[in-house]
C-alpha cells in the first residue's frame, strides 16, 4: 500500500481494533480469566509413570556441554523451546543425579524451582503460561552425570569410559546429562555444541557443523533436524577415528571406531562400507531412509549391546559381533523405533520384531537362509511362550518375548497375507507414518486396511495372548 490509502488502512485496522475491544470488554469471555494448573509429573506410561511430563510439548533442545576429563565433571546450559498445552502455573522437567543447578530462566526471567524425588525438576514461571504459547526455559548447571544401572534393563544414561563418556539413553538414561521431558512420545529437533580438550573428538545424531579450537580447547557442533524422542539422543566423546564416506544417493555417511579398539588394518573402511551397503538395501525394502546423514560409533563403552540412536547407532566392542547381521538390525531401526517411535513402551515390539526381522532379512539376502528357515528354527528352539508380545511388561522390555516373538508374528503375518501385500506394509507402514508415533492397535488396523481383510483372531494369538501359537 503506498500514500493515503495506507493511512486510510490504518485508520480501519484502528477503528475494527477499538470495536473488538469494546466487544470483549463487554464479554463473558473477556471477563474469565486463565484458570492456571500445574503439568502433570509424567507422561501417563504405566511402565514408567514418572517419566516424562504434562502441559507442554517441546520443539527443541540446544544442549551446550564443557566437558572436563580430569574430574569427569560438565559444565552446561540446555535451553529447550516448548509450547503449553494448557494454561500452566507450573511444570516439570525430567533431571536425575547430583547435577547442581546454578541458574533457571523462563522468558528470560528468573523462575523458581525445585527438586522433588529422583528425577522431577518443578519449575514456577514468574508469571502463568497460556495455553498455545512458545516459552522458552534455560537451565545452567554442572557436576559428574551418573549411569542409571537398573537391575532389569542394564546401564543406560551417561557412562563414563577411559577416554571420555557415551551417553546410551534407553529406556530412561537422558535426563542424567540434560534435563529433559523424557518420554518418546514428545520428539523434538536437537543442537548439541560440546567443548573438549583439543585431541578429543566428539560424536552425536544427525549433521556436524563447524569445528573450532581456541586456548587447547575444540567445540564441535552436531544437529539433528528430524524429530527424535529423547531415548535415541546420543553424545560420543573420546579418542576416536573417524571415517566419512557416502551411502547411496550422496548421502553423508560418518563412521568412528575407538582408537583403542581399531586394531584392524582396514576396519574403519569395512566398517562405514557395510553401512553404506545395508542403508542402501535397507531403502530398497523399507522405502526411503528417513535422516539426512548415517553411521555409527563403534566404541569401548562396556554395556554389552549395541543401540539404535537416531542416525547413528552405537556398537559397544564386548557385544563381540560388529558384523552384518548386527548392523542390519540397529540400522533397521531407523526406520522402524527412531522414525516410528512407539507412544508406549508396551509396543516397542514394533521396534525389536521389526529390527530383529531385519536380520533374518539380511541373511536371506547374503547369506542365502530363507527367512522361513529362520522362523522354524526359533519356533523349534524357543522355551518360553509366556507373555504376551504387545504387553511384555516394564522389567521384560528387552526379553527374547519381544525381539524373537515379535519377528516371529510377522513372518507368521507374511505367510498369512503374502509376499506382495507384506512387502507393501513394510515400504508403506513406515512412509506413511514417518516421524511420528504409533501403536500395536495402529499397526494392527493399518494391516487389515490395507489387505481388506478381518486379522484379530491373528493377531490375538500371536500379539495379545500367552502361549506357543498352532502352526
């Protein structure tokens, strides 16, 4: 608009402002005020009913972390992006361990702030939050990050190694080193910028940015811009080589091996080479690899298992077997556990069967066993048919119930439905659903909608129901 009309613009957009205001003041609406309730301290999952939080969902995470290896400590600032999802008074944040926390802000003003139990964080902004506004919460703090050992599911969180730290986060390990709405079911976008002692190399999801050193000190920058679920964050730092190659279609592929465990003339290139191999077959089967980058850490980290996080598994050396059949399954599970994430924890079959699957994939591929061998084989040998798949448990979330039954039932789904509509789902379930969360009944719904056909007396026997199905 140019000269008088667009003084005359602004004397309308004045006059309609003035007779909305009038309006409101005169509304019931306008006089109710903002009925302010705390979030609630966790997200509703039985199997872990504090963890995560209510109120509020989070769009990102800007984790920057100083790490000092002669005291094992951090200093760190994480500023997380959110939105209520209510008109919130307060809210919790998930953040365990003797992590002293120095300063907090929300809006750039100072918010009080407790610690209650093992892992609530309960903030009080200054003032209350309205439902469907961003806020932005910082939270300064430092100390030594301690592992989480829980007797059923085994070391997650921040583990220190001789060189350095990894942080493996399933099922509960992130707030250890951040503080966190720690539930799958609230993925966001992540930058991680982590300073080191120069000689130390740092590795995390996603696309490295620019590295500096200033005053013997290097600050890599790392992001992941596709949603991820706080579980599948991860943070490598240590003594490493790296090796940077291509997987298919120009995709950016960063492979590292612990320079302490590279023993192998050679091991670095076979390592990123079989990646770039599986991803490639991978696409072909499952539809289009879902991040910007891939790779993988192997690393002497001493868990004994290797995990899926998001872009760029981590192998730990003692697993023993970083060969093919391991890397098609953590890689597997980009498509199928980081892009679809289970909103509960009692679906995470859709994860393990469908990695776990991957596998038996592989080596019908390469190694020329036909997946119905496979299948016969682990019908033949298993021993314990209790549990039930899609409903395994809290402490049974890792049980052979999950990995070798859930591979199972969908080999068993193959049989039933065909090759062509099953190879359909395993390209279509995953493009239609990407980057978001799902469940067992999803899933199951999915299938017979897309095969016009009537599947729950199926899937009862093998998802919800106790026993060793009839063949």
């Amino acid at each position: 608009m140019r000269g008088a009309n667009r003084s005359r613009g602004r004397l309308v957009v004045i006059s309609c402002a003035l007779s909305v205001g009038l309006l409101a003041a005169t509304s019931p609406a306008a006089e109710a005020a903002p009925r302010y309730s705390p979030g609630a301290p966790g997200a509703g999952d039985p199997y872990f009913p504090d963890m995560g939080n209510g109120g509020y969902d989070v769009g990102h995470y800007d984790i920057r972390l100083a790490y000092h290896p002669e005291t094992q400590a951090i200093d760190a600032t994480t500023t997380i992006l959110a939105t209520a999802t209510q008109d919130l008074s307060r809210f919790d944040l998930d953040f365990q361990g003797p992590l002293t926390i120095s300063k907090l802000t929300v809006n750039g003003r100072t918010a009080a702030f407790t610690r209650s139990g093992a892992q609530e964080l309960v903030i009080t902004p200054p003032s209350g939050l309205r439902k469907g506004s961003p806020f932005v919460v910082s939270v300064s703090y430092a100390g030594v990050p301690q592992q989480i050992d829980d007797p059923a599911l085994g070391v997650s969180g921040w583990v220190a190694t001789k060189d350095g730290a990894v942080a493996l986060n399933q099922p509960i390990g992130a707030a250890t080193y951040y503080p966190v709405n720690d539930t799958p079911d609230d993925k966001a976008t992540y930058t991680q910028t982590i300073t080191v002692p120069a000689g130390l190399t740092v590795l995390a999801n996603g696309e490295p940015g620019p590295t500096t050193t200033r005053d013997h000190q290097t600050t890599f920058r790392w992001s992941m811009n596709r949603p991820m679920a706080s579980e599948l964050a991860m943070l490598a730092i240590g003594d490493y080589h790296v090796t940077r190659g291509v997987a298919a279609g120009g995709l950016p592929n960063i492979t590292a091996i612990g320079k302490s465990i590279d023993t192998k003339p050679g091991q670095g290139k076979v390592f990123n080479d079989t990646t770039a191999q599986i991803i490639q077959w991978e696409s072909s089967v499952y539809g289009p690899y879902p991040f910007d980058s891939t790779g993988g850490i192997l690393a002497d980290v001493g868990v004994g298992y290797a995990l899926e996080t998001q872009s760029r598994p981590v192998y730990d050396q003692k697993t023993s077997r970083v060969d093919g059949d391991l890397l098609a399954h953590e890689l597997g599970h980009q498509w199928f556990g980081d892009s679809l994430t289970p909103a509960r924890w009692s679906d995470i079959w859709l994860n393990e069967g469908f990695a776990t699957y991957s596998e038996w994939l592989y080596q019908e591929k390469f190694a020329g066993v036909p997946v119905q061998q496979t299948f016969a084989k682990t019908y033949a040998e298993e021993k314990d048919w209790s549990g039930k798949v899609a409903d395994p448990g809290r402490d049974h979330i890792f049980d052979d119930l999950v990995y070798n039954r859930g591979a199972m039932a969908l080999q068993a789904l193959r049989v039933k439905i065909g090759d062509r509509d099953f190879f359909r789902l395993l390209s279509l379930w995953p493009s239609t659903q990407r980057y978001g969360n799902v469940s067992t009944r999803q899933f199951t719904e999915f299938v017979e909608r897309l095969t016009h056909r009537d599947l729950g007396s199926f899937f009862r026997t093998w998802l919800y129901q106790p026993g060793k199905p009839a063949l």
